[in-house]
C-alpha cells in the first residue's frame, strides 16, 4: 500500500511541474515579442537617435539643415537636385540651396553618417589651427576607399597617423623636392618629345587630347621618387591605380546604400581584383629591396625600414608599406595630373598668359637648362598655377571627423560629426575673391595670397592644419616645370573637339579629357 501510494504520488508530481501547452506558447511568444522590440530599438537607436542627438546638440548652437529620411538621409533630396550639364558652380546644388537657406555652416546626412559643411572662414581658422589628435579623418573614408587607400596616411588617425606622417612627410618637403626637378624636367622633355614627333608626322597644328601624356610624366615622376630604379616596375600600379579609382567613381557614402561594397557584384569584383594586383606588384619590388645587397636611397626603403618600427597591432607591415605606397603615388600622380589638365586647359583659353610665360621663361632660363633656382625667380608662373589650383582644385572637399567630443571656437562639436569644406565654394566666393572670382586672373596672386583675397583662409588647395598634404611642394613644382616646358615649345589653343563638362567621382576632372590645337613654336 506504501508503494502503491508513493508511485501515485510521483506520477502527479513530475505532472503537475510540467506546463501546459498554451503556457509554453505564451511564454514563446513573450519572449519573441520582446527580441523583436529590442531589434527594434536598437535600429531605431543607432538609425535615428544617434544621428539625431548629435544634430540637436549643434541645432541647439543655432546650426541647422534639412531634415534627413532615416535609412538614406538627405541622399534622395540631393539627386533630384543633380543638374544634367556639370559645369563649375553646378557640381552640388545642393550645398549652394542649402547655404542660401541655412547659412555657410548647416547639418545634412548621408545614410546614417552625419556632416557639418563649412564654408564659414572664421570656422576655417579654427579647424587650421587645431592640431589635437582628436580630429582626424572620417572613419567611411576607409571603408568606402579601403581598396585604393588602405590604412596609409591619408585614412588613418591619431598614433598610427603620426608615425606614418613622421616618417614619410619629410621626404617631400622643399629641400628633398629640389633635387627631384632635374628629374622632372628630364621626364617633361621626353613628353615633348612625343609631342614634336606627332606634330612633324602631321605636318602642322595638332589636336592632341593631353590626359595620358600627363599622367604619364607625373607617373614617371613620383615612381622614380618612391622606388628609385625600380621604378619601370612600379609604372605598372599606376594603369591599374587609374582603372580602380573608375571603378569607384559611385561611392557608397553618396549613394546611400549601405554594405554596397562587400556584395559580389561585377564591379566589386574587378575592384577586389586591381587591389590584390596592386598589393602583389608593390610586394614584388619590396622583395627586391630587401633582398639587395646595397640599400636604395629611396622613399620604399625608408618606409621598408620603418615598418620594422613600434607602429600599433591595427596596421602590418605589409599594410604599412603598401597602402602608404598606394597614399603616396595615387594623389600624387593622378592629382596633379588632373589639375595639369585643367591648367594647360586654362593656358590654352588664355594665350596672353602663354606669352607672358614664354617670356619669363626665355628671361630667366638664358636658352640653358631649366632647374629649380631658376622656376624660383619665375612669378608669372607660380601665378598662373596658383590661380589654377584655385578654380579647378582636383579634390572637391577638405573632410574632417570629430573622434572626440571637441570645440572649435564657440561651437561644441559631437563625438562622430564628419565636417566638410567645399573648396569651390571658398575659392569662388565673389565677398572675398571680388566680382571676378569665377574667371582666370593670375594677376590677383601677384602680391601673394594673402593679398589676392579678404581671408587667407578661404585658399586651401591643399588643406589645411595638421593634415595639410605632405606633397604640396612636390606638386607645384611639378605643375611648374610642365607649364614652363610645354608653353616655350608649343602654342596651345582649345580643338574643337574639346566638351566642357566637368564629373565628380574622387576627383573633379574633365569628363570628355581635354583637346587641345597643338602647334610647335
């Protein structure tokens, strides 16, 4: 009787611990309901909260902008202000309706990323003279650039940032790129070599469209700069440089779309491709550095010897050395190249300032050899180069990011606020430039740039503060030394096959190339 009792007793137990089908249910349901509304709110919160407490903090300033759509932003409203023809001012629209509206400083957003644009000089200032490690570069320029700009110098940020400046910045300082100009007039005279050898095949004055020859002397340039005689082998990356720089003409951060990148899609793909080609090239002629006998004297080796440094666990070595590759010969092949285009462009618009070259250049050079000394002592020059940077600068914005919560004199800036300053606009205002700030007219540099505009801030061609470009020596001189060299051979008028249009992908440059009428002197 015991027993029987005891096992009765067991059976109703383990029954009655058991719940009951629709409890089970219920409690599912309750905790499927609660994990949908925290996905919810975290979507919700890093969608729209995030973006929107940093935009009250600066509305609050009295900074304001239009109100963007949560998953896209302000992308929608910017395409259906996208003109059909680009021409100088027409670029963004956008930015010139906005400002009219909000003032030179407002708030719009791409996606989930939030900006501040800038066109204010008082603002300028401060950002050119903060030099604090807690602005550096946005953190999509990495993500939406990884492939061509990698963790070089102009992605990274605070200590990685600063060893890779310390180690590669004063090598293109004045006195390095003084005894580079030999070189580059020895690679200008080989471009005008081509050029004679065209025109005496022709007979005459030639339409010539310019874009490759130029990219090919700023090629050689900088390739002999960085991998010393090995630089026929790194000719190779800079066709390759090109063909990805097209193949990411749309980026993600413009277009709205988010995680676009890691996709397999056709285009990604010839993307992932040109970057592994590049990388392996670039290895290639590291492994030929290292294991030659004698040290070259040139900037591979010295980025070689410092990736062997204390730089941090979040770049290798190889990383090091060819995405600083990449940082260094990109810009500084295809951005000088695109602001040659545009000067032999205006040159060419503008022949009283070839003659006024020629001369100068007749004056100073006595029939020698050009050198540096001598492009020194040419004002008319710089001038014009000057002007050209100026009104057709190849980059469209200075962009910055707040790392940390800041303060640029009376404005508090939140922790993750990407800034951009669009250079057209600063260098084309008419109240500070003058009414005749969107056509060519060297002759307002001719006392200097401070004397050519009401603020010396409104001038940054090659940006400013603490990451102003290493290579701005560099570059100028090289766009002297082709001016000089191609204005004292050849007369240059506009073909008329030439189109004006200019198209915005990591560059403002000539959508058709530039066609010039090309007559020996």
């Amino acid at each position: 009787m015991y027993n029987t009792y005891k096992y009765v007793a067991s059976i109703d137990t383990s029954k009655a611990i058991q719940p009951a089908p629709m409890d089970s249910i219920i409690v599912a349901t309750i905790f499927s309901a609660f994990g949908f509304c925290s996905f919810i709110v975290y979507l919700v919160h890093v969608l729209w909260l995030n973006g929107e407490n940093r935009r009250l903090i600066l509305r609050r300033q009295g900074i304001e902008g239009p109100l963007p759509a949560l998953l896209l932003g302000n992308v929608p409203q910017m395409k259906r202000m996208l003109p059909s023809h680009h021409r100088l001012m027409s670029l963004f629209p956008y930015f010139t309706q906005w400002t009219k509206r909000y003032g030179q400083s407002f708030l719009f957003a791409l996606g989930r990323s939030q900006f501040m644009y800038v066109a204010d000089t008082n603002f300028v200032r401060e950002i050119n003279c903060f030099t604090s490690l807690d602005m550096g570069k946005p953190a999509y320029l990495r993500k939406d650039r990884g492939a061509l700009l990698g963790k070089g110098l102009i992605t990274t940020n605070g200590p990685v940032w600063y060893y890779q400046r310390k180690t590669i910045a004063p090598h293109l300082f004045m006195d390095r790129v003084k005894d580079m100009t030999e070189l580059m007039v020895e690679f200008g005279g080989e471009l005008v070599k081509s050029w004679d050898n065209i025109i005496e095949a022709n007979s005459g004055i030639v339409d010539i469209r310019v874009d490759d020859y130029v990219r090919r002397f700023t090629s050689y340039v900088i390739s002999k700069v960085v991998f010393g005689d090995d630089w026929q082998k790194g000719m190779e990356i800079f066709p390759k440089s090109l063909a990805l720089i097209n193949a990411m003409s749309s980026p993600t951060i413009l277009t709205g779309v988010p995680f676009y990148r890691y996709l397999p899609s056709k285009n990604n793909r010839e993307i992932w491709r040109l970057e592994k080609e590049i990388h392996s090239t670039i290895m290639g002629i590291v492994k030929k550095h290292t294991e030659s006998e004698t040290a070259c004297k040139d900037l591979l080796q010295v980025m070689i010897e410092d990736s062997k440094g204390n730089v941090e666990p979040s770049i290798t070595a190889d990383e090091f050395i060819v995405d600083n590759c990449k940082d260094i010969c990109i810009p500084a092949s295809e951005v000088t190249a695109v602001s040659a285009i545009w000067g032999l462009m205006l040159l060419a618009s503008h022949p009283e300032w070839q003659t006024c070259i020629r001369a100068e250049v007749s004056q100073v050079c006595k029939g020698g050899d050009l050198n540096f000394d001598m492009l020194h002592k040419m004002k008319a020059l710089k001038m014009v180069v000057l002007e050209v940077l100026r009104l057709y600068p190849a980059t469209a914005f200075v962009s910055r990011q707040a790392l940390q919560n800041l303060k640029l004199g009376d404005v508090e800036i939140p922790k993750g606020i990407n800034i951009w300053l669009w250079m057209l606009e600063l260098h084309t205002d008419p109240k500070i430039w003058g009414t005749d700030s969107e056509k060519f007219n060297p002759e307002r540099f001719a006392n200097g740039i401070s004397r050519a505009c009401k603020s010396r801030q409104a001038y940054i061609p090659f940006g400013l503060g603490a990451r102003v470009c290493p290579g701005q020596s560099l570059d100028m001189t090289e766009l002297q030394v082709l001016f000089a060299l191609i204005v004292s051979n050849f007369s240059l008028a506009i073909a008329p096959s030439y189109r004006h249009s200019l198209q915005y992908a990591l560059l403002i440059e000539p959508e058709f190339g530039v066609n010039l009428l090309i007559q020996k002197i």
